[in-house]
C-alpha cells in the first residue's frame, strides 16, 4: 500500500482545489469541501494533478497513504456526493421526515425527533432511509446517530440496520423441550 501513496491524483473537470493554511480546499459541483493536512506530509497541487509526498525527514508512509486515500475520495464527493442508507425493519416501525428533523417511531411510547445537519438531505422510500450530503463525516457521523437510536436486535432482528447489513440470529429459548422433569 506504500506505493499506492506515491502516485499522483488526477484532478476531474470542473474540480478546484487550492492550498491554504495547512490544508486544502476542494471545490466541486456538488459543493466545497476543507481538508486539513497533517504537519509531516506535503501535498502539491500541480494544473490537472496532486502529488502527495513528506515534508520532513521522517518519512511516514501509512500517514501518506491515508491522506492520499482521503483526497481520492473527497474529490469523488465533491463531483458525486455520497449516500448512506439504512433501513427500518420491525412491525409498526417507521420513519418520515418532518420540517428539518427525521422523525422515528421505532418502538417507545413516543416518536424520537432527530434534527440533521445543515447540507444533508434526508430522503425516505418504504422503509428505506436515504442520507446524501457532500461531507462524509457528517453522512455518516448522522447515519450512526440515527442507527443508535434502535440498533438490530439479534432475536428478532427488528430494529435500524445500514441498507445490507447481515445482523446475526440468535436461537431464542426452547421452552423444555428435551428436559425431563427430576423426581
């Protein structure tokens, strides 16, 4: 994976980056993103190209690596966007979205109002919750908010799962069956 850090990045038609103070600014279609860059790794923004590198004399390849891997996917943010889905499994368990805040009725004797986050865009099909933003911290930092609510419950497996996730089925209790009573 060292290598993988070496390369440079392409930059896509219609994406601006510039460098500021200790970071970058990635500019897109979709919106702007800020990215901070740790102290000892360089980054350089050539026309259509970014070269990550080291500015120091200890020469941390997994940092390299990481911050590569993170402009690669900040840039295909900026010009795609990003969704989470997650999905709401259960009798009577629904979610819609009222005003700026995400409504779920999973289960309490009260409906559980969750606000989201300002350039989120909360979407909801059948059972099917669908988070899209530009920022992948905040989708899915709001993903894992909205799936603590009511996680998956491993007998039933009612509850807020991400779309495909496999939640394990626990055997629930075998009511005496092949237990004889001692006399």
């Amino acid at each position: 994976m060292a290598k993988q850090g070496k390369r440079p990045i392409g930059i896509p038609k219609g994406v601006n980056i510039s460098m500021e103070s200790g970071g970058l600014n990635i500019s897109g279609s979709q919106g702007t993103l800020n990215f901070a860059i740790p102290s000892s790794v360089s980054v350089t923004v050539e026309k259509d190209r970014v070269q990550v590198g080291f500015s120091g004399m200890e020469k941390p390849e997994n940092l390299r690596g990481l911050v590569h891997a993170l402009i690669r996917h900040r840039l295909k943010c900026v010009t795609e966007g990003i969704t989470k889905k997650l999905e709401v499994v259960g009798v009577g368990y629904q979610a819609e979205v009222k005003g700026k805040d995400l409504v779920l009725k999973v289960g309490f004797s009260h409906s559980v109002p969750i606000p989201f986050p300002e350039g989120l865009k909360v979407k909801i099909e059948k059972s099917i919750i669908a988070i899209t933003g530009i920022d992948p911290e905040k989708v899915g930092d709001f993903a894992a908010k909205v799936r603590a609510v009511r996680p998956p419950e491993p007998y039933g497996g009612k509850g807020i799962r991400y779309f495909g996730e496999y939640v394990r089925h626990k055997v629930g209790k075998t009511a005496g069956v092949g237990v004889t009573p001692s006399a």
